[in-house]
C-alpha cells in the first residue's frame, strides 16, 4: 500500500482509497481528492509538509497528517 505522502515528485498517482473518518475525510473529500481521481504530485516542502498536488486543474497544499489518509496506485 502506498500513501500519497510517500508519493515522488513528479509522479502522478491514481487514489484509491480514503481512510480516516467524520471531518477529516470530509475535508479531503471538500478539496476534491476522491476515489479514482488523478493527483500529480508538484513539490514537497523542505521538511516533507506540506506537499504540493495538482487535483482536478488546480493547485493544492495537502498536510503530510492528511497525505497519509489518502491511499494511491502509481499511474501506469
């Protein structure tokens, strides 16, 4: 199982799970990170949070706490 936490820089990742539970996967849900969407990853700040996606043709700065919520596959 990968995580988009651990997810390289210019890698673009399919997600394929959401876990958490109430508010916090309702916020990630609110930011447009769902099951089967594409998330390129741009950059990771220096000490790793937060980490830099494009999601549904827009910017979005993702906490490593959260990032570690969302289960993705490597895009083929």
């Amino acid at each position: 199982m990968q995580t988009l936490k651990e997810a390289k820089v210019g890698q673009t990742v399919q997600v394929v799970k959401l876990y958490g539970e109430g508010a916090v996967k309702r916020r990630i849900m609110d930011m447009g990170i769902t099951k089967g969407v594409e998330v390129y990853v741009r950059k990771v700040a220096p000490l790793g949070d937060p980490v830099e996606v494009n999601v549904r043709g827009y910017e979005l700065s993702i906490r490593k706490a959260d990032a570690e919520k969302i289960e993705v596959r490597t895009k083929a």
